[in-house]
C-alpha cells in the first residue's frame, strides 16, 4: 500500500470505572477499544464492522480525537496526532471530519441548518464575507440534495433523512480529506437508507474523498467498502479486502457474522450453513483470558483460551486467530 | 432524492420561540400575570404623573382618613395619600428586582456555565463557593449583607443580587451538564470549533429555558425580599415610599386604620403572584420536563 492517509498504531480507550459510595475509587476500566491497528489509503474506503458495543464509535471518535485515546498512536497524512498543538489540531480538523450515527442528536436544535452548516466555514474563516458565505451554504446544502431554500430552518422540521444529509454537508464544508461515517444510514428509515447510501458513494467519486465507514453488519458495506475490518470486543480480527473477506473469510467470528448475511439467490441460501453464534458478547470490562472472541468460538482450542492472538499476515488477509498462527500446530478448519 | 420536506409543515419555519409562545397564551393564570405585569410596569414608569397627590404632601386635618372618592386607598397617619404612595412605590421594587436579579444573572451564570464545562478543579472551587453563599437563609445573608455595607436601595440591590446568584450558578451548572455531553457539542468540537465558540454558541443557547424560568421566579423572591428588607429598615429610606416600609408603618396603626397595611401588602401579594404565574407558565411551556430542575426559594420573609 502507498503511504496511507491514516494510520492508527495499537490505539486504546479505556473509560474508567468508579466505584459508587462514599469514595470514589477507580477499580476497573471498559476496555472499549483495546489495541485497534489499521490504515486507511488515499481515496479508498475501509469498512469497519462489528456487533454493538464492541467499539466501533469509540475508535472512529479516538481517531479524530474527539475524545483522549488511553494509548497508542494515529498518523494523519504523517503528522502524529498526539504531537500536535491544540491550535495545529483544530487546524487540522478542516481535512477531518465526521457523520454522527444518530442525526437526531448531532444538530444542535436551537441553530438553523444554514448556521450549522456555515459554522466550519467561521471556525475555520473560508468565506471572505456574508455573501461568499451564504453562497457556499448553498451550494453545500444542493450538493446533499436540499434546497437552499431551507436554510432557515430547524433541525426538528426535517425527517431523520434529511437531517443526516445536513450532517453531510457540515462534514463536507471544510473540504475534507478523510471522513469517518458512523453508521450514517442505521438509524434512518429502510425506505430513505439507499438515497443517503448513494449521496456518499457519489461525493466520494466526486470529491475523492477517503472514508472509514463504520456499520453494524456485513451487508451495509459490501458494496461499498474496497477493505473491511473486522472487529469483535474493542480488537481488530480480520482485515481482508472486500471480495476475499467474502469469498474467503477465515477469522471463525467473520465466518458467523457472513453465514448471517442474506443470500439473494433462494437456492443458495437454503442449502448453505448457517454458523449460529452462542453465548453474548462478554463484558468489555472483563474480557476473557486469551483470544477475546474464546468463549463463543466453535474451533476452540488449546491456545485460544491461554494467548492473545496477533493480527498477523494469512493468504492476503491479516488475521488475529490462533488458527492461522505460523507459530501453532496447523490445524485444518 | 427521496425524502421530501413535508409540505404541510413547509409554509412557514416554526421557531421553538412561537411554539412557546402560543403554549404561554394558552395559560390563564400565565396571561393574568402578564396582564398585571404590563400594567405594574406601565405604572413603575409613569407613577409619579397617574399619582392624584404628591406622595410626601402632608395634611394633617385629614389623617388616618379611610378609603373613599377623593382618596382611593385612604391616608396615612400624617394625611399623605396611601394610592399615590402605593404607586409610586411599585418603581422602587421594580428596580431592585430587575437589578438584582440582573446582577445575580450576570454573576451566576457564567459561573455555572465554566465549572459545568470545564469540571475538574475550577467546577470544584467555583461550586464550594457558591454552596457557602447558599447555605445561609436568603434573608439573613441579605441583612448581614446590608449590615456590613449599610442600609440603602443600591446596597440592597447588591446584597439581593449576592444572595440569589448561587441559584443562577446550580442551575446553569446543572443544565451544562447534561449539555455539554450532547453529541451535538462533539460535532462542533470535530469542526474545529473551540471551547469558547461552543460555550456562546451551543451550550447558552441550550441552556436557556430554566434560566429564563429561573429569572421569573427570582423577580417575585427579590421583590419580596426588598420589601422584607425595607420594612426592617434597611432598604428605601424615608421619606421615601416603599412597600415594605408602608406595611411596616401601617402594623402601628392597624386598628385605627387598616388600608394603610393593607394596600401595600395587596401590591407585594399581586405583584409576587403575577410574576411567579408567569414564570410557572413559562417553565410549563419551555420543556415540562424541566420542573424538578428549577429550584425556588421560598424561605425569603
Ligand atoms: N463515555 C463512556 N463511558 C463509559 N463507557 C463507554 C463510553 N462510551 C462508550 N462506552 C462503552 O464502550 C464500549 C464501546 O462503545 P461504542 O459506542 O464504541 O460501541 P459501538 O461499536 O459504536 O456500538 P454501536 O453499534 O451500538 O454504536 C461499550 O461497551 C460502551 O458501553
Ligand atoms: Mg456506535
């Protein structure tokens, strides 16, 4: 791969866990995000994927540091984030951005969309006077398909649709280089989720955007996605580029998740197996000893339950399974 | 694009404002309130020309005379004209109210927006502080107030204003709390705006309903504590006219002539009830939800 345009280096996010009473003790953490490594090339999109909760919000905010990672490293077009001034930082900001994944709360409701979508374009100073300003809104606001003409308005007058396009076209203000999407479309209606889908397929082509796309399941980014990552309790299993991660997945965990993907041809999906994942999720606080996806894996075996597996390099994938460690017995799956 | 604006809704932007606004009006006791404020304010301003008499011409044939065509409310125990007093006076309370809680406003709420945002030490300092303040009952903070700075009106707008300014300061705290931690806030952080812009332009905004209900509400408490401060003394001094000094005068006289209490105590009583319709109206109004949130503070006679 060429120089990516990010790179996150073994990133971390641990929240602390106070005890309740009278004092306050720090007795544990959630480990919500527990060592994530990965790049993202220029122009491509890498999906990120997962079930609730095992960190995916967490990662994409620690990336752009919205929030104060615990450890690790992210590399932006080879400035190191942590290195950076607050000042440098908010600067950098203009090349970053995000789509939230809930686009109820990610408007603030007391400024009209125009305002909130002129906001970056302040912070930043790209519009020399009122004028020039007005027009970029409205550019921007036809660019995700509303009409200029609702600038003035309200968040809580649009639909759920709508109001994540103007998330759309906030990110978009500053030109940005990179945008993490959080599952932009999970919280819109099925009806409404293929428009906004194509509005940001369209703007990448367009603006030659890069994107981590961050979704819940495997079908909401497999047309979209060039790679995808996989990633189960705060850690990173397989990374594979989208048609051998399908054609091929070999982490047991991507395998489940695929065998729950929906197959359109009726014939096929009646006779292939379904692989039915047993147990929950373990707790973030107090993942398990060894490989953290342990307990609910069906080819358990002996190292699994002792030593983390590293995401290592298995025919075009990298992998975090003790399957397809070189240094363990080769066991066929 | 398939989702389209729903039409109906498109005529006209509906701002959170008029929505407001026409749940307000929609509330008898809070349009009462309006009502009798408008008129007290019109009356705080032109008192002196609406006044029949001039509030210190003294005719003592005439004292302790009761109410009747040629004086509405009566007289005093030197024959000045108790209505033309009453009104007059309603200037007074006024001013120390708005001041006041002006004051309070000014002081308190930036406090509670900066140790809600920032936390940490700053928010641990600034609350200490104002939970010292708050601890004493309202009205003998005022007095001791008042006694370290001496009697007066702008001394009672100080000493009114420190008292109710911890109030303003819990309440943004609280609400800045709950504010900052929206993810809306986080989208204005990941545009690259900084912590004074998001403090102005986001969070304010958005904790603005309980202050606001909060402002209504310490009126009436204001202008009830400048009242209790004046019967005591401490507030408008003689020859001056002020509510609480005229209830105070009139308790030596109650049995010969009650309208000299009375009167000024109906205008403290309609005064307080107007204001705290009005803000009752306006918490109902703004977000029911908000009602345990908003503290008052009742102990203030
Ligand atoms: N501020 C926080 N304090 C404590 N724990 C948190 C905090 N934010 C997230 N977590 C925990 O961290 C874990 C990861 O959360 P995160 O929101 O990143 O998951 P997610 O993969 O985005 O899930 P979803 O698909 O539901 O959005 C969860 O267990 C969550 O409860
Ligand atoms: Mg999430």
């Amino acid at each position: 791969m060429a120089e990516p345009l990010v790179s996150v280096r073994d990133l971390q996010v641990y929240f602390p866990v106070h005890s309740t009473g009278a004092i306050r003790r720090h007795v544990n953490d959630v480990k919500a995000v527990d060592g994530v490594s990965f790049e993202v090339a220029r122009g491509e999109t890498l999906g990120l994927v997962g079930e609730s909760g095992c960190g995916k919000t967490t990662t994409g905010l620690a990336l752009l540091r919205l929030i104060e990672p615990t450890g690790g490293e992210v590399v932006f077009d080879g400035d190191v984030m942590e290195n950076l001034t607050s000042a440098q930082l908010r600067n950098l900001r203009k090349r970053m951005a995000m789509i939230f994944q809930d686009p109820y709360a990610s408007l603030d409701p007391r400024m009209s969309i125009g305002k909130i979508v002129a906001e970056p374009l302040e912070v930043h100073g790209l519009a020399d006077s009122r004028t020039e300003k007005n027009h970029r809104v409205g550019e921007l606001l036809e660019m995700v398909g509303l009409s200029p003409d609702y600038r003035n308005r309200y968040p809580h007058e649009f639909s759920g649709g709508q109001r994540q396009r103007v998330g759309i076209a906030r990110a978009l203000a500053t030109e940005p280089d990179f945008i993490v999407c959080d599952e932009p479309i999970a919280a819109l209606d099925v009806s409404i989720q293929a428009g906004v889908m194509n509005l940001l397929e369209d703007l990448q082509r367009e603006l030659g955007l890069t994107y981590l796309f961050i979704a819940h399941d495997l079908s909401a980014v497999q047309h979209f996605s060039d790679r995808i990552a996989v990633m189960y309790l705060g850690r990173i299993v397989e990374v594979a580029d989208r048609v051998s991660l399908y054609e091929q997945p070999k982490h047991p965990y991507t395998q489940a998740l695929l065998s729950a993907v929906p197959v359109p041809d009726p014939a096929v999906e009646r006779s292939r197996q379904r692989m039915v994942l047993e147990g929950d999720v373990p707790s973030p606080i107090d993942p398990p000893l060894g490989c953290n996806f342990n307990p609910r894996c069906p080819q358990v075996f002996e190292p699994c339950t002792e030593f983390d597996p590293s995401l290592t390099a298995a025919a075009g994938h990298d992998v975090a399974c003790h399957l397809y460690d070189p240094s363990e017995p080769v066991l066929d799956g | 694009m398939s989702d389209h604006l729903d039409d109906r809704l498109a005529a006209k932007p509906v701002s959170r404002t008029r929505e407001t606004l026409q749940t307000l009006m929609a509330n008898k006791l809070a349009v009462a309130g309006l009502i009798a404020l408008t008129i007290l304010v019109f009356v705080g301003i032109f008192g002196e020309t609406i006044a029949p008499y001039g509030i210190n011409e003294i005719d003592i044939p005439n004292r302790l005379t009761g109410p009747s065509g040629t004086h509405w409310f009566g007289t005093d125990d030197l024959g000045r004209d108790v209505f033309s007093r009453v009104i007059v006076a309603a200037r007074v309370s006024l001013q120390v109210g708005f001041i006041a809680v002006g004051f309070a406003l000014v002081v308190g709420v930036p406090i509670g927006l900066v140790a809600g945002y920032y936390r940490g030490g700053i928010d641990s300092f600034l609350m200490r502080m104002m939970d010292v303040l708050f601890s004493f009952p309202a009205i003998l903070l005022a007095i001791a107030i008042l006694a370290v700075l001496g009697p007066g009106v702008g001394n009672a707008m100080i000493a009114i204003g420190l008292v109710y300014t911890p109030i303003f300061a819990r309440i943004t705290r609280g609400s800045v709390l709950v504010v900052s931690e929206e993810v809306y806030v986080r989208a204005a952080r990941s545009i690259g705006a900084g912590n004074r812009r998001i403090i102005a332009r986001h969070i304010l905004p958005n904790v603005m309903a309980p202050i606001i209900v909060q402002t209504t509400l310490s009126l009436a408490f204001a202008i009830l504590s400048e009242a209790a401060l004046s019967f005591l003394g401490l507030g408008v001094q003689p020859p001056n006219p002020a509510w609480g000094r005229m209830l105070a005068e009139g308790r030596n006289f109650f049995q010969q002539a009650p309208w000299m209490g009375i009167f000024p105590g109906l205008a403290i009583l309609v005064t307080v009830m107007a204001f705290n319709f009005v803000g009752d109206g306006l918490r109902d109004a703004l977000d029911p939800k908000q009602k345990s949130v908003i503290e008052s503070r009742g102990q203030s006679v």
